[in-house]
C-alpha cells in the first residue's frame, strides 16, 4: 500500500500550512488525500524507490539527525504543492448531486484562465525546486544517502557526455530533476549525432551546444509538461493561450520543440562543415608527405637503360 509522510490527524493544517505557498489556504488532508497518493505513486520516478522508503521510514519513526529532518521537510513540501497542483481544478468546481459547478459567492470568485495557468506554472515550479534541493542535499552527503547513490535515478547523471552546467551555459536550464528524466535522451542523441559523425568524439563546446539544443527539443515531443523546466512550459502556455482555440497542445509543442531542432541543426551543419575541413585538411597533409610515384630515375650503368 501507498505511504505518505504526513500524519492524518488535526495536527496537519497547522503543521503543514507553514510549507505550502498561500496564505489563506485551507488545508484540509481528506481534501487532497488522494491526490498526495497520487505523487506518493509519481515521485519515486525521480528520487528512487529506495529513497522514498528510507524517508517514510524515518518519518513514522521520527530521528532525531538534522540531515534526514531536512530530507523529509524538502520532500513534503514537494508533495505538498504538487499534490496542490493536481488538485487544483476540484478546488475551483464544486462537485455534488445536482452536478458540478463553478464555485462563486458575492465576496469570491473563480480566477481568470490565465491567472490559472500563472498559478499552476508556479505550482509545478516550486514542487520541483524543493525536489532540486533534495537532490541536492543527498549529492553532498552519500554517507547518509547510500540508496541514492546506488539507485538508477543517482547513478543515471554520472559519466554522461553532457553534464547540467552545458544546460546552464547553452540554454540557462539548470535543473536536477531535468537531468535526471533526460539522461536516456542524452545518451540517444550522443549516439544518434555526435558519434555518427566522430568515432571517438570529444566533448567541444559546439558539440555541447548542438545535442542541448537537440535534447531539449526532443524533450518537448515526449516528456510530459509537468517534467519541463519552467522556460520551456512558459513557452508552451504563451502558445496556448494564443492559440488554444484553434491549434492542439500537441501541435504546439511540436511548434516548441521545432525552435530547439532547428538551432540544433544549424549547429551540426557547423560541426560538419568543421570535419570536412579537418578532413580536407589531414588528406593534403598526406599527401604531401607520400612520394611522387611513376617518376623515372636513369643511371648510365644500368644496362638495360636506352637513352
């Protein structure tokens, strides 16, 4: 069964409020426990099972070490607005056996769309930045954190071509928990673009350049909206909301994802204009230094010369 680090108790409104973004937000936990089992079901896709384990484990049996406090506090407050960004269309409709309504009084009333999508867009970031922090946190103390470590999601980033700093540099994305749900993406592009064209190619910065710009627009086409850095959802929304009438989100994202592909490809024209240089260039240079063949070279004591 499903475990989740939060007590079911009058305990949680209080305990919990403190962590979640909304000052007036009424947090009730038989409102959103679904939806908290929900990501319970989601959120070891990034951390790892075993991470997730070790945590409840100490959470329903409380320890005293700061670090392992601090791991639970990044991981609820995570949940906390996922959890929030899931449930956030039964907050807004009233559901009953007269059917289901927009909620609305004299003093309230449901925001606009866009103030939704605003709403959202931050939901999803802020749960993300606090599992960026987990990450972060087990990164810099493997003593305390072994399952991660040994875990597929810890071990996926290590000793890949492309590293979160060429992100940074190339595309100012540098987000853990990207990495870690690109990482199988890196790795296609490496072999599908770089090592087509190089047998033993070495990381330049328009290598790095070409397959981040690549990867990303790939991740558009198939990762899901929530995994998406908040750029690139930012750009998915602004299309939405100017087209959402007439174009589907998924012809929009292929519009997104199209941008990133066609720098990509401009970037690996580059590359290839390089190699054929490179190439032209090692082939002069043999044959400069291979001798001069069908030359003859006559002595006057060879008999068979005829002069």
């Amino acid at each position: 069964m499903l475990k989740i680090p939060f007590k079911n108790d009058n305990t949680f409104a209080t305990e919990m409020k403190p962590k979640i973004s909304g000052t007036n937000l009424n947090l009730e936990f038989q409102n959103i426990e679904s939806s908290l089992y929900k990501i319970a079901a989601d959120i070891p896709n990034t951390i790892s099972q075993d991470v997730y384990n070790m945590l409840i484990s100490k959470f329903e049996t409380p320890t005293t070490k700061k670090i392992y406090q601090t791991a639970i506090d990044y991981l609820q407050r995570a949940m906390l607005h996922f959890a929030i960004y899931e449930h956030t269309i039964f907050l807004i409709a009233q559901i009953s056996n007269d059917g289901i309504v927009v909620k609305k009084n004299e003093n309230e009333t449901t925001i606009f769309k866009y103030q939704q999508d605003e709403l959202n867009n931050k939901l999803i970031t802020t749960g993300w930045f606090w599992i960026n922090q987990l990450i972060k946190l087990m990164n810099k103390n493997v003593n305390f954190f072994k399952c991660w470590t040994h875990s597929e999601q810890g071990k996926s980033t290590k000793d890949l071509p492309i590293d979160i700093n060429d992100f940074k540099k190339w595309l100012g994305i540098s987000d853990e928990y990207f990495m870690i749900n690109i990482a199988w993406l890196i790795k296609e592009v490496w072999l599908d673009c770089v090592k087509s064209r190089l047998a033993t190619p070495t990381k330049t910065d328009k290598i790095a350049r070409a397959v981040c710009y690549e990867v990303t627009g790939r991740a558009c086409q198939v990762l899901a909206y929530q995994i998406l850095p908040e750029p690139l959802r930012r750009d998915i929304d602004n299309e939405m909301g100017k087209n959402e009438r007439t174009k589907a989100a998924a012809e929009i994202r292929e519009r997104i994802s199209e941008r990133f592909l066609q720098k990509a490809s401009v970037y690996w024209q580059d590359l290839d204009l390089d190699i054929k240089k490179a190439e032209i260039a090692a082939n002069r240079k043999n044959a400069a230094s291979q001798p001069i063949l069908g030359q003859r070279y006559y002595n006057e004591n060879d008999k068979f010369c005829m002069v």
